[in-house]
C-alpha cells in the first residue's frame, strides 16, 4: 500500500472515529464512559498524543505498523505520518511531504468532511454510530493494572465500509487507549495511544510554516 493510500486510510479513520454515536437509554454506562472522555478533552488547553497505527489484512497478506503524532491548541494542530506533516495555523493548512519535496497550502473549509479539524479529530461524540458496552481487559502487571474498557459502535449507515469500530477507554484516567475499526473487507485497522500528554508548555513555533527551511521545494498553493 503506497503512503497516500495509507494516509488517506488514516484520515478517514480518524474521522470515522471522532464522529461517533446515538444515545439510547438502554446504553446509559457506555454514555457515561463516554461523556467522561469528552469532559477531559474539553478541559484540556492543549493535547500531544504519540500513537502507533497498524493495518491488517490476512487475505491481502498486509500488515503494516507505523508511528505519528498529533498536537494542537485552541484552533490549531500539527500532525505528522509516514514523513508526511501537516499543520493548521489558525488560518492557512500546510502539508509537507519531503519525498515529493512539495508543500501544499490551502484554505481550511470546517464544513468539509475531508478535512480534518480540531473538532472533528477530539470532539467526536455526536452522531452516526449506535454503541454500547462491550469486553474489558486489563494491561501491565499486578503493581500498575489498568482496566481498559471497550465501547462497541456500529454504523447507523447500511452502506458505510466499517462493520464495526471499539474504542477502549482507559477508566482510570477516562483517556482513550486504543480504537480498532474493523472493516467490511474484513481489514483491521488500529490507532494505540503511545502517549497521551495534555497542558505542556508548547514551542510558540509549533503550529508556524517556516517557508525558509523549504524554499527548495515547490509550493502548491491552492487557494
């Protein structure tokens, strides 16, 4: 699978994931779980996390792990996967890609589903999955156990590629531990949280597009 292939998976993993659920009555721990996760990130002035991202396929004989990360504060957010980086400066998003040596720069349009916003990446628990309750596990030896409980949510769309997507939840810290999203193709696709870091005093140049640094490359301006 080429890295545009795989960035694009993992983009709409991602908005598959931070678009999530229906409430229901008969669902109300696993809303209550979930509120808790929402409560946090909203607490939060800005948010690292380090992840780890592997896709599976046994058919297609794929099994590929890569790492990344994503940061933001506020309205902007910086992240990075497969050597490709992309960051939202509050007003202009910038994509790098070194091996094609182009930077592409565009106009962030929120109400773009392709797009990948802030709101759409953390704040994730509004619509289009119906959910509930499902295994727990626990990780890490007796002196440092952690419950890790999995919330089940299926797709209200007949149509959509996922069958079925859980989100395991750390109870301790009501922290996102992994998500792994099966698809109708039968391939498995998992995002586990390495690092998950909140209030760090951020570099101010962070979310900034240092042109300098890339005047060698050509400048894809789309907008």
């Amino acid at each position: 699978m080429n890295k545009k292939n795989c960035m694009k998976k993992l983009f709409l993993l991602i908005f598959g994931f931070y678009v999530l659920f229906g409430y229901t009555q008969d669902n109300s721990d696993a809303e209550l779980l979930l509120n808790k996760v929402s409560e946090n990130i909203k607490n939060y002035e800005n948010i690292y996390i380090n992840y780890a991202y592997t896709l599976k396929n046994i058919e297609e004989d794929i099994n590929q792990t890569n790492n990344g990360s994503f940061v933001t504060e506020n309205d902007k957010w910086r992240f990075e996967m497969l050597g490709v980086t992309r960051i939202f400066d509050g007003d202009k998003l910038y994509s790098i890609s070194p091996d094609d040596e182009e930077v592409t720069i565009s106009s962030q349009d929120p109400e773009d589903e392709t797009t990948i916003t802030p709101n759409k990446m953390l704040y994730f628990y509004e619509d289009g999955y119906y959910f509930e309750m499902d295994e727990s596990k626990y990780i890490g030896n007796t002196q440092f156990r952690k419950k890790i409980q999995y919330v089940k949510l299926v797709p209200k769309d007949s149509e959509a590629e996922i069958k079925y997507i859980l989100l395991g939840i750390d109870t301790e810290f009501n922290q996102i531990y992994e998500v792994i999203e099966t698809g109708k193709n039968e391939t498995v696709t998992t995002i586990s949280i390495v690092d998950f870091e909140f209030n760090l005093p951020l570099d101010k140049n962070l979310f900034v597009f240092d042109e300098e640094k890339f005047k060698n490359f050509y400048m894809n301006i789309l907008d």
